[in-house]
C-alpha cells in the first residue's frame, strides 16, 4: 500500500465508444486529449469543485451535478466515509465532442481519490462509481468511455448486470487518428436519430463483426480488424447529424484507413490505421477536407493508450 | 497432388449451427453423427444418386433435388467440365434433426470429387459450391453447416458477400453433449416464428456475447465460453418448439454445463462442457429427463471435431 498523501494530480483519457461495430460494448483508450485534475484532501467533510479550466464556463461546479464530485461521492457513500476534498479540473479536451468527456473527468475523481485512500479499490473495482457520474451527465450509467479511460486499451461490456469488463489484446502498430469538426452535436439528439428496432439480418452482420473483429485483436490481423469495423446500426443514422461525414470518410479511406467511423456519438470521427505514418496521413487529409468546407477542426493521433488513467507530476 | 481414383468414400461430420448467440453465422463440428458418401467416376457424363441408405426412404434420389449431387454439379459447372459418377450415401444422422443433415451431403459430395479429380480446390474454395447443395435443401445458401464441416473446428462466418469464413482456435478439453429428441421440428416452422426485426438492446447484448464468446475461444476461458453462449434471439422463440426445452436446460446447467442450447433450428439441443465426463454426466442427464416424459432420443458425445470431412478406408 502507497504512503497516504493530501494531494494527487491524475490524468484521465479520452476514449473511442463504439468502435464502429462494437455499439455500446466496446470502447478504446487514446493517449491525447484528456483531463487532468488535482485533488486536495481537506476537512470539510465536503467534496467541493474549486476550478474548472478549459471548459468554457459550460461545466457546473455544483458538486451534485459535476460527473467527477458526483462519482467520488459515490465511491465515498458506498465505503461509508465521509472525507473532504477540494477538486480542480482542467478539461484538455473538447466537451460534447463524442470523446468521452464526462466520463474522463468521473473516472480521474475517483482515481485519484482512491490513490489518496490508499487504493482500497482495483482501477476495475472503481468503474462502477464514475459510471455514476455518467449517470449525471448522460442520464444512464454506461460504461463504454468510462471502462477503457479507466483500464485503458481496448474493452469489451459483456454486461451490466453484473457489469463485466474484459480487456482485449491491443496489438503494437495500431494507431488511432482523431478529427473534431467543431459543430454541436447533442447527445440527446444523437440518441433520438437511433432506431428501437432493427432488422434481425442487421443485427446478424453487426455480431458477426464485433466477432471477427476480436478475432482480428487476438491474431493481429489489421486486414481483419478494418473489414470488421463496420457499422450497420448507429453510423447509418447519426452520419447525417457530422458534415461532410461521407466524405470524411472517402478521404480516410482513400488514404489507408483500416476503417472509419464515428466516436461515441460524435461529431468526432475516428480512424483506424496501421502504423503512425499512415494514422498522420489519414488525419491530415480528413482535416484538410474539413478546411476546404470552412469547417474549423481540432485533431489528434495517438497508439492506443495501454495505461489509461495515470498519476501525473 | 495425389493420384488420381476413380472410387472413394467419405465421411463428412454433423455441426452444430448457431453457437447459442451467433445465430447464423457460427458453427461447429462434431465427430459424429455424419454422411458417409461413397463416389465412383463413370463415363455417363451425370451425376447419379445411386443408393440412399438410412433415410428411411426420405430423401430424393433425383439429382437435381439430392444435396450432395446438386453441389458436385455446381462444382463441375464451375469448372466447364462434365464428368459422370454414382453416389451412394449412407445417412449415419438424423433427418431434420438440426444437426446439418443436408449440409454434410453436401459437403461429403463434393470433397470426394474434389479427391477424385486431384484436388483441384482448397477445402474453404469447396465451400461455396456445398452451399448450393443447402439452396436446394433449404432454400437459402447457408454456410453455417457447411462451413464447419468442411473446415472442422469452430467457424465464424463474417460476411456472405463476399464470402468470409474465419477459423476460430479450439480449446482443448472443450465437448459437445447432443441429445436428439425424436420429434419433428421442420426448418420452415423454426424459421417462421424468428422475430423479423429485434429491439436494439437485444442486438447490444447479443453482439457483446459473439465478441466475447470469440475472446473466451482465443483465451481457453470456459467460463466466459459459457456466459457468452447465450441467445436472446432464436431460442426465445424457438424454444417453444421443443418438447420440454426449459426442463432439458435446467438439467444440463444443474448437472456442470458451461452452456446450453438449439442446435440450428433444433429439435436437437446441445450442451458444451469442459472435460468428457462432465459431457457424459450431462448427456445422461438430458436423455434421463427425455424418458421420464417418454420421448425417445439419440445422443451422441463428442469433442469438437479439428479435422471436418475425411476420406474413410
């Protein structure tokens, strides 16, 4: 057990839901962006959020309705402590960008407030609590961000009841490249466009890829991995809520992507490449297209992120 | 290449479609039950179907309905050739059984003329050319028998268009308990009562457990084989059709299986344990409580079967 400390800065990152077929069970951890947040013990008896930077003035502090006050609560209440702290959050990501925000920041409260404890949880143990703050930001307890921020690498929910996380392989030159037009999607509208039913032969290609595409993982085969990223069932019906979807993805195609989908709800749109060189290829071509349309973008290019949450200096 | 006969006979392995939560697009071999086909070349330029033993007087014996003859014939139509031969075929399987009768004729059919005329194809290049044996039988070109008892092993199929059959690894110790309840279920019946379009949180849960059955084969985990292998799709609504399915379930999960349930269309149930006397101590199990309610049943106990269709002495 680590000596106790009154102080801790962690680094929580942003995550991929989805993975194309993989809608709301599979999930990836990316290097950048991400949250950093600083907790301070005190004794109040009270968790209180002292600064959010980077948010635009968008994000509450109210520590009923912030995800990341909200989760390490949770995880105090079920231990049955009451212990004070004072948060500072510094958002080095875009909010509602489909990158797993919300679930950044519950994941890196309770993190970090379990390392001051003295790690009474596993990092699987606490996902439960910062799925509590997802509760507060989307309205349901979903575990596909906050899973893989926490654990990193690629995850799998089997299921909820009892919640089931399984780690799967992330084979070395898989590289993620990320563009954020910057429109507003809400999720709310993101989750309306989705269809309460669909055509059993859609859901057959959908569970054939989810498992080829773990097959793919295992046996690293990157041919296997693209063919299998697919989206039959949430792509088709939010590809018309991100501008220039298609042609984001011609582009990403034409220039080597394995596959290219949307992030979470988006706007992000996300591709998977082989290899860093290919990822910075794919990435500049999808921003340059976006640049052509006047859309403004931000972008990232990143390995998957084996570590997940981290304690940072 | 081998030299060429003009005589063979093979033996081409029942299967087990479905695998619980990959409803049409995965399946498995067993050792027995099977086809045994016997092949002789001729110089009538036409496929003959010379004697069909064991079918009780069931199955065509016109070529153009016979499913071992149609395949050969798509095969020597595909390669512009003509070539005559007799086939005798010993069903040594249950008709309409769900066990993939008619996709092991198939298959037996034309792997022995593949033999016969030096191998020109490899055993998954065969595949498409069974499958027409399958439109005949059934209507639609299925590959999910077919392709397991070609192959052997576990098989996903990932895409029809074009066709993508991936071999999934096999854990050792890993059977097969099947309990045939001698009632008849017909595949038009079976397919009938499938729901034409499912709720989306059914499709999530059924393609989190295709992924993780396929994480569960590539790490020896039976017991996430076994959560994984659970159908919210076909078995609600087949399982009405087979006489005391849930009884027959309970039996099995009491009795140490990892999983159980329809195999194909049924009526055929199966069960996969880990170890043969965990198979055997559920197989007796299953065929007990079939007798207390006076339904005769044949059973077999198997590991799954590596090898798929053979040549026999």
């Amino acid at each position: 057990m680590p000596p106790k400390k009154a102080a801790i800065k962690v680094y929580a990152p942003a995550t991929v839901a989805n993975l194309a077929c993989g809608f709301d069970v599979m999930g990836l951890s990316v290097r950048e962006p991400g949250d950093e947040l600083s907790l301070m013990l005190n004794s109040s008896g009270k968790i209180s959020v002292r600064r959010i930077i980077g948010d635009g003035g968008k994000l509450s502090s109210d520590p009923k309705k912030n995800t990341a006050s909200v989760a390490i609560q949770a995880m105090l209440d079920h231990m049955g402590i009451r212990q004070g702290a004072d948060i500072v959050l510094r958002k080095r990501m875009p909010l509602g960008s489909g990158l797993g925000s919300s679930a950044a920041s519950a994941v890196a409260g309770v993190f970090a407030m379990n390392e001051l404890l003295g790690r009474p949880f596993s990092k699987s143990a606490l996902v439960p609590f910062a799925m509590e703050g997802e509760r507060i930001a989307c309205g349901s307890a979903h575990a596909d961000n906050v899973a893989p921020s926490m654990m990193g690498g690629i995850v799998l929910i089997r299921s909820y009841h009892p919640l089931e996380i399984i780690s799967l392989p992330v084979p070395s030159q898989m590289y993620i490249a990320l563009v954020h037009p910057q429109v507003e999607v809400l999720t709310r509208d993101a989750r309306a466009v989705l269809p309460r039913k669909i055509p059993l032969e859609t859901g057959i290609r959908q569970w054939a890829n989810t498992a080829s595409l773990v097959a793919g993982l295992f046996s690293s085969n990157f041919t296997l991995i693209g063919k299998s990223m697919e989206d039959h069932v949430a792509e088709p019906a939010r590809a018309k809520l991100i501008p220039y979807f298609k042609e984001a993805k011609e582009a990403a195609l034409l220039d080597g992507a394995l596959s290219f989908s949307i992030s979470g709800s988006g706007p992000t749109v996300f591709a998977v490449c082989k290899g860093k060189a290919s990822a910075l290829r794919v990435m500049s071509s999808i921003k340059k297209m976006y640049r052509d349309k006047k859309i403004p973008t931000d972008q990232y290019l990143s390995p998957v992120n084996r570590d997940g949450v981290i304690v940072i200096p």
